[in-house]
C-alpha cells in the first residue's frame, strides 16, 4: 500500500475516533449539574481567556427581547454557549440599576433606599473588562471605575471578599429558585441557577463554598432563567430584561 493511502486511511480512523467521542473529551463544556446541600443547580464556568460575556437587552429594533427564547433565536444569538437573566428589571424590561453594554453606559447606577432584594443593601455590581471580570459592592464600584465593557448591578450581594451578606441568614425560610453571578480569581466567571427553591444563604454557600467565588452577586429568583444546551437547558418562558450572553471568543 502505498504512502499516501495509508496516511489518508489512518486521518480518516483518527476523524471516526473524534466523532464518536464522549463530548467531554472532545471539548470541555462550560455547564454542568453540581450538587451541593441537599440541592441541585446548573453550573456554567467561563475562562475568559477562552469565552466573552456581554450584557444584552435590546433587538436590532429598539425593543428588549423579553426572553432568553427571543434572544437565542436571533442572528446576536447564535454563537452562544450559554445565556442568563442578568438581573432585576422595571415593569418595560430596563434595568433596576447600572447598566453598561458594549462599553457604553446606558444606566446609571441606583444608590436609592426601598424594598426588596435589590435595596438589600449592600447590593453589587458584575463587571467584565476585557479578559477580566469582577463583583463589587456599588459603592466600591463607583470608587473605583473600572473600565467596564459590560456591567450590570443587583441585589444583594451574596459573597462579599469571603463573607456571606451580613443579613442572609443561615437558616432562612423564603424558598425560590435562584441564579446568581460570581466571580473566582478576576478571570473565571460562573453563572449559578438552581434547579429547586433554596434559600438565599443555601444559595449564598454554593458561591463560597463549592463553586471558590470569594465574590458573588444575585440576579433574581422565581423568574431566573438559563440557557445552556450542552446540558439540554432552554429556558425561555419567563420575561426577561438585560441578559448575560457567554460565547467562545474567536
């Protein structure tokens, strides 16, 4: 046989090999189910050396997307890894507080007192920049300016510098399901969603205890969304306002 037959049959085996590999091993996946205290959640863990996380709200017409459904389905959609609802919202789909997407400031930062997760003080702000990323309490982020590509505030904060929020408790008895943001070393970036109702402390423990984020935001509960189909999740009922869109940097 000559050579070049035999190089061609053995690239062609070498495919067939690839092709019929567990997905695992042909690439690592971002999303997985981790199970921790009794509870499940879904887990999505961004190098951003590799992915790029962008704050996403509007469509090309000036209308929000309203849902993770909407916004998969679209051309801004479609290199998406994963995607999440990327906190609380007014009653026409705007932010509740400070949003930046594409370096632009499109909201400012909220500092008002009320009620709520979101006035839990001290609330916090998710940041990208770059190949980093942080998750700072909003007085602290409006100290320090960062150079933002996207952010977007919410509350309460969950982790703050290795402690849970002082007014989470351990044993609380509101149940919801959950997501949240946190954030490892400045460029490992985790979304976190329950598959369950848990509590805000359960949820707080997830960040700190399994998941090493030193710093963590949440997003919402009840209406918490994701979509990640490496793990066959597509959520896409719920409304929706800004979102976190993960994708694999080109």
């Amino acid at each position: 046989m000559r050579p070049i037959v035999l190089l061609r049959r053995l690239a062609a085996f070498l495919l067939l090999v690839l092709a019929l590999a567990p997905a695992g091993a042909r690439a690592q996946e971002p999303c997985r189910t981790v199970p921790f205290g009794g509870a499940e959640y879904a887990v999505c863990t961004f190098d951003l050396r590799r992915y790029r996380i962008d704050t996403v709200l509007r469509a090309p017409d000036g209308q929000p997307y309203g849902s993770l459904d909407k916004f998969t389905r679209a051309a801004e959609g479609a290199a998406l890894v994963a995607a999440m609802n990327a906190g609380m919202y007014q009653p026409d789909l705007s932010p509740a507080g400070l949003y930046v997407e594409k370096g632009r400031m499109l909201k400012p930062a909220n500092t008002a007192g009320g009620h709520g997760n979101f006035h839990l003080k001290p609330n916090g702000v998710f940041y990208t920049s770059g190949e980093r990323a942080g998750v700072l309490e909003t007085g602290a982020y409006l100290r320090t300016k960062p150079a933002a590509e996207s952010a977007t505030q919410s509350g309460p904060m969950l982790v703050i510098n290795g402690r849970i929020h002082p007014k989470i408790s351990d044993q609380g008895v509101s149940r919801k399901v959950r997501n949240g943001v946190g954030v490892r070393d400045g460029r490992t970036v985790v979304f976190a969603i329950s598959n369950g109702p848990v509590t805000f402390g359960e949820f707080a423990r997830l960040f700190r205890d399994e998941l090493g984020c030193p710093n963590a935001l949440f997003l919402d509960g009840s209406i918490s969304s994701l979509y990640a189909p490496s793990i066959s999740r597509r959520d896409g009922f719920w409304p929706v306002g800004p979102i976190l869109a993960a994708s694999r940097r080109t």
